[in-house]
C-alpha cells in the first residue's frame, strides 16, 4: 500500500475569499496565480475575481502549487466549530491544491493532499501542538487508522434510523461525501491547515510514526476517540451500527489495578454510584498545564467534564426538547433511562411528557435533543425538583465524561503521556486486542 492523498471539504459559501502565496497554475490555463480573489458560482460556473474583475469561469476549478513545502493558501472567514457553543470564523492557512466544486448550489472549497501532511494539522487542531510528544505519536496512529478505514468503506453506508411507533433510534457516524474524502470539522474530524501547527511537535509525531496503524485480524482497525471517557470507555456498537469491535471493547481508565468483576454501568443503581462519585480514573484530572496542552483555545474553557452539572427549569426542558426534536411532548414529566452501555452511557432514553411518550437514541441523539447544542455525553443520571400536581419543575442532569468514550480517551492519554507512558503503551491501554503494524 502507498501512501494515499485525501479530498477536505473545508468551507461551502455563495462566495469565498482567499489568497494564494507562491505561484500556482490551473490545469490548461496558460498562466500563473498569486494574490488575492474571489471565487463565486455564476450560471452553474465558478469565476474567479481579480481586482473586482472576472479572470477564469469554469465548472471546476483546480489551483495546483508549483512546490508542495513553500506554497500555501489562505481560506478567509472559514467556519468551526459548526452547531457547538463555540461556534466562530477564522482564517486558516493550507498547502496543497485548492479545488473549487459547486455542491448543492452553493461553492465549496477543497483541499487535496498528502495523507500524512493531512495527518500533521489534524493532531494539531485536534490536540494542542504543545501535548507530549508520546501523546501525539499515539494519536496521530489512531487518527491514520480511522482515515485508512473509512476511506476503505467509503460508500458502504449503514442504516443510521430505526424508527417505530414508540422508538426514534439514530446513530450518527461521519458525514457521507460524494464529492470529497472528509469534510475539516468535528463531524469527521478537525483540520485547520497549517494554521494550528506552531511548533515541531506534531511533525516529529508524524515523522516517527509514518504509515504505522493499529491492526486487528490482518485488518486496519477502525480506531475512535472522544475528549474524555469519564473513566470508563464504551463499546462501539453502543455509539454506532450494531457491529462489536473487539480491539475496543470498553476498558477501566484506572492508573492501577481495578477489580471491575462485580462493576458493571449498564446496571441502573451500580451507574448512578458511579456517575455520583469522583473515581481516580487517567482522565479525571484539573491540571491547568496538562490540559492546556490537550485542549485548544476554545475546548479549554470547558473545565468541568470529567463530572458534570446541568440544571434546566420545566419550561427550558420542555421549550428545549420540543425544539431540537420537533416534536411536542408537553411539560416533561420524566427522563428514563431504559438502557445503558458499558460506560454508564444512555443508549435508550424515554421522554415522558404530558402529551407523549417516546423512547430516544442512540447517544448522539439523546445529547442533541438535550442541549442547544451537544450535550457533554450521555452518561447521567437525572434528578427532579419541585414537584407540581406530579410534574417536575427543575431537572437536574448529573454527568460523566465528554463526548461518545469510545477508544482512545484524550485527556487521559494526555494524563499517560505526562505520566512518562510511551505511545505503544497509550495505545494498547485503550486498544486491548490491537497490535501495531506499518502499512505503507
């Protein structure tokens, strides 16, 4: 196997500014490109503007540098953080090719390069280029072996929606695209160019782990992770399609031995303890050094998430829930959890309202119904107040963990790393039955 390049979705607007660096060529254009333009779709085209003035019309448009390591562009007012509290515009920087297509309408820019290249902006946007280098070795090995397999089943689409009279079931992998690889924000994973690389951090880690991936059964493992598991991973087919991944089976993220023989999350009363306590778990950490060099910018001004408060009032849950699921329950008279996965992870929620009854999951699902805009996880255990006439007038949702938990826990393998693990030691923690291979 050689080394692939891959297509990213950065940006999709009526018109995009940017500016290239270097000189670039477009495929049977008799002429070089540097400076500043516009491009915008006109009559099922893409024109190009120089100086307010139309340059090239195509209906696809190719810039291509003449050297890889000293040319680059500029995307202007790309968007991050799509649907998230955190949501913002930046300007972020590229090498590689810059392809304009037009998707739905609409312009959309992309970027085509290396795999590896790729691999260095994404655990820099990911984590923060000041993690340890064994942190990032680590993920950069779990981040290849996740593009490996979704390039591989690129256009095998699972059933993502069970729905019946009295269940709504979804699980939400990546975003299919048809016209490119992988879009740049966290619905696949994030990627901000050279803009985030501020030192050699992430270069090194890639350097030293160049076409390595987890393997399992002579097969790429399709390897996941998530900020922090709260202290306990979850299995994968709670997350996603009901398919089990042995090498991510859900693990005790204890720094030492656990007898977890009688511990079992997936019991209503044994997770509630669970969730109520502070376990010393990797990931349950306060160390401002340690996560300042996890988390970038706008992920570290969340500080509370290996255990964690939400509280709404009966109209906020109620105005809430109606909003996101477009669907009206009345005044919400209880949260029920019908099933759990190994984490303490709601897979199945009941909404039980005043005007209807409905089971909810999986546990993307039950966080986007309960949040604006993500819910931390789906690891809680839900307390109520104020009893009116039988219906509650405040919820208090006490919670565990960041994100879905499945394979490698950042913050703990943050925690690892600080802790003076090695990457093969990080990786075989979180990956039970995985061994590490080099595929190209």
């Amino acid at each position: 196997m050689t080394e692939p390049d891959v297509s990213i979705g950065i940006m999709t607007e009526k018109d995009i500014r940017f500016e290239l660096y270097g000189e670039f060529t477009v495929e049977k254009v008799e002429r070089k490109f540097s400076g500043r333009f516009k491009a915008q779709t006109e009559n099922d085209k893409i024109t190009i503007y120089h100086e307010k003035k139309a340059i090239l019309s195509l209906e696809e448009i190719t810039f291509s540098p003449f050297e890889f390591e000293t040319e680059s562009f500029l995307l202007k007012d790309v968007v991050i953080g799509k649907n998230f509290h955190w949501e913002r515009k930046e300007n972020q920087r590229f090498r590689g090719k810059l392809k304009f297509i037009i998707e739905n309408k609409l312009l959309t820019a992309v970027n085509i390069l290396p795999l590896e290249e790729y691999l260095t902006s994404v655990i820099s946007s990911e984590m923060s280029a000041n993690s340890s280098l064994e942190l990032l070795k680590a993920h950069s090995i779990v981040s290849r072996g996740w593009l490996l397999a979704q390039l591989h089943k690129k256009n095998k689409r699972a059933v993502s929606e069970v729905v019946t009279e009295d269940e709504i079931i979804r699980w939400y992998d990546r975003e299919d695209h048809t016209l490119y690889d992988f879009c740049a924000d966290d619905h696949c994973q994030r990627y901000q160019g050279v803009t985030k690389i501020v030192n050699d951090n992430a270069l090194n880690a890639i350097n030293a782990t160049t076409g390595l991936a987890l393997v399992f059964n002579n097969v790429v493992c399709d390897t996941r992770y998530s900020k922090c598991c709260g202290g306990v991973t979850e299995a994968f087919e709670n997350v996603w399609e009901p398919e089990e991944h042995p090498y991510m089976n859900p693990i005790v993220d204890y720094k030492f031995s656990f007898d977890d023989s009688h511990f079992d999350l997936r019991n209503e009363k044994h997770s509630e303890n669970w969730i109520r306590t502070n376990p010393q778990a990797f990931c349950n950490t306060t160390d401002e050094r340690i996560l300042s060099s996890v988390l970038v910018n706008f992920d570290f001004s969340t500080k509370d998430f290996f255990r964690w408060k939400v509280e709404y009032t009966q109209q906020e849950i109620s105005e809430l829930i109606k909003n996101r699921s477009g669907i009206d329950y009345g005044d919400i008279i209880d949260l029920v959890p019908v099933e759990r996965g190994s984490s303490g992870r709601i897979i199945k929620l009941k909404i039980h309202g005043t005007k209807k009854i409905l089971t909810i999951g999986k546990e993307l699902e039950i966080r986007k119904t309960l949040s604006k805009s993500h819910l931390y996880s789906s690891a809680f255990v839900v307390h109520k107040e104020q009893i009116e006439n039988n219906i509650p007038q405040k919820f208090i949702l006490l919670g565990s963990g960041w994100g879905h938990g499945v394979g490698l826990c950042q913050i703990g393998a943050a925690v690892m790393g600080e802790l003076g693990y090695s990457f093969d030691e990080i990786l075989t923690h979180y990956f039970k039955n995985a061994t590490i291979q080099k595929i190209y």
